[in-house]
C-alpha cells in the first residue's frame, strides 16, 4: 500500500483585523510569512507545501521560496475555509493547516501531528501545551479539555477546567483528512461557535473528534504588534551562538582578595555559573 499523501498548506490574508499585512511584517530581518515558510520545509514527512493566498502582494513573495503558491477567494472567513478551497484544487489524502502567524512552531510538532494522521487514517488532529493559571487568564490563549481518550471535548477563551492549577492551551495548527474537510463544508455556524468565537466547537457539536497531542513546545502566534516584539526577542535569542563578556564586575562583585602566598582571589556568583552551563547545554 502507497503512504498516504500530506501537503502541508499555509494560509496567508492581508486583512487582519488587528494586524493589516501582518504576513508582509518584517521580524528580526524576515518577512512573518518567511518565518514560517521556513518551518514547513523543515519538516521531513510532508509531501509538499501551499501557500493559499487572496493577495498578490503576499503570492509574489511566497513564489520566491520553494513552494506553491495558490490565490484563493478573498471571501473566506478564516483559514479552515481556505484550507478546504486547496483541498478541493489539490490531489492530497490529509491536508494539515500550518498558521502564517505562527513563526515559532517546532517542525517536530508538525512532523508528529502527520504521523498521527497517518496512523489514525481520519479525524482531525491538534496541538496543544501546558500554561499556568495566570496565562490562562489572558483571553486570548484558547484552553482546551481532553477526555481519556485524548480527544477534545471543549475550547474556551475562559479558564477550563475551573479550579485547575495547569491549564492545556491550543496551538492553531489542525491536520484533516479529506473527507472532514468536506464534512465541515457544509457545516453551518453553530451557537457555541458563535458565543466562544471558535470555529472548532462547530465541528465537536457536530460529533466530529478532535485528536489532541500534547507537547513541551510553546509558541507564539502573532496577532499584534506586541507579539511581534515577544517573537523578534525570541528568533534572536534562539539564533544567538555566541556571548562575550568581561569577568571582573560582570561575573564577579570587583573584590580582590590576595591569599597567605600573595595570589589574587576572586569571587564569582554561582547563579552566573549555572547560567552559562544552561545555555551550553542548549548549544
């Protein structure tokens, strides 16, 4: 039996309603969208990637990288609803929906997310990782509840479960089947959907399942200008290979003690020392 073909599909709109263009924002020297384009050609068990676009602006600079690039209606509603305009101009047996705000997603993550969906051979698969009870009071961060069996059973920008002391948030990255996409086509907004804003809980209300994959990786979507900050910050501390520093009164307080045979002693802080071992360690 051939290995069942994933195209991973990247959709990118110029009207944000917060962040106009933000696929065309420069961070730390890269367009967002580059950023991104440069996580899906990391990940080694895709079969091809899309960029599905309504903007020629934004077609003209994905074409320069190693990728489709497909202009979609401009009418579509979210990324889901592109996702399922490729699905239906694209030969693929799973379609996996790579948000264009999320620069700093692990391309492991997304490499197992298709070996999920492989396995499963339907459904849906996503991501998700733990948060705190303070984050998980920031609206914005999606939280989610899984039952024994992984599956999503809830989304809510709201705390859930109440009284938890971690919290699981979402990650906006889904992998489809084919035959869900078509299945959410001709879904209707659902009232939990409208009241929460969350294309998701209209596929749950239907009876559609939600495979949740945990992971220690945390990432940044970028939806305002603050983010960009938080995820410029990121790149460049991700990138950096090298620190220069001076010893005395940097890592040391500037005594000088002189032992019984006239040497030079110094003090060091051993917090500095640990610092340095734990970015070693990281390469």
């Amino acid at each position: 039996m051939s290995r069942k073909k994933v195209l991973i599909v990247i959709p990118s709109r110029w009207s944000s309603r917060r962040l106009p263009g933000k696929p065309l924002i420069k961070i730390a020297g890269k367009y967002l969208l580059e950023w991104v384009i440069e996580v899906a050609l990391k990940v080694r068990n895709a079969d091809g990637i899309v960029v599905a676009t309504d903007n020629d602006q934004i077609a003209e600079v994905a074409s320069k990288f190693k990728v489709d690039v497909l202009l979609t209606s401009s009418e579509h509603q979210n990324g889901t609803e592109r996702l399922i305009e490729v699905s239906k101009k694209k030969n693929a047996d799973f379609f996996l929906n790579l948000q264009g705000d999320e620069p700093l997603i692990n391309p492991k993550d997304v490499e197992l997310l298709i070996d999920n969906l492989r396995e499963l051979g339907v459904g849906i698969v996503t991501l998700a990782h733990k948060i705190n009870s303070v984050e998980a009071k920031d609206y914005s961060r999606v939280k989610v509840i899984q039952n024994s069996n992984k599956e999503a059973i809830y989304f809510s920008r709201k705390e859930i479960p109440y009284g938890a002391e971690t919290y699981l948030q979402h990650i906006g990255i889904y992998g489809f089947c084919k035959k869900n996409l078509s299945i959410i086509s001709n879904l209707s907004a659902s009232y939990l959907e409208e009241v929460e804003n969350l294309e998701q809980l209209r596929w749950i209300e239907s009876g559609l399942k939600i495979n949740l994959i945990t992971t220690e990786s945390k990432s940044i979507g970028v939806d305002t200008l603050d983010d960009v900050a938080a995820v410029e910050e990121s790149i460049k501390l991700t990138n950096l290979k090298v620190i220069f520093s001076d010893v005395d009164g940097v890592l040391t307080d500037g005594k000088i003690w002189y032992g019984k045979n006239g040497e030079e002693l110094k003090g060091f802080n051993s917090k500095d020392g640990l610092a340095i071992k734990i970015l070693q360690s990281k390469g």
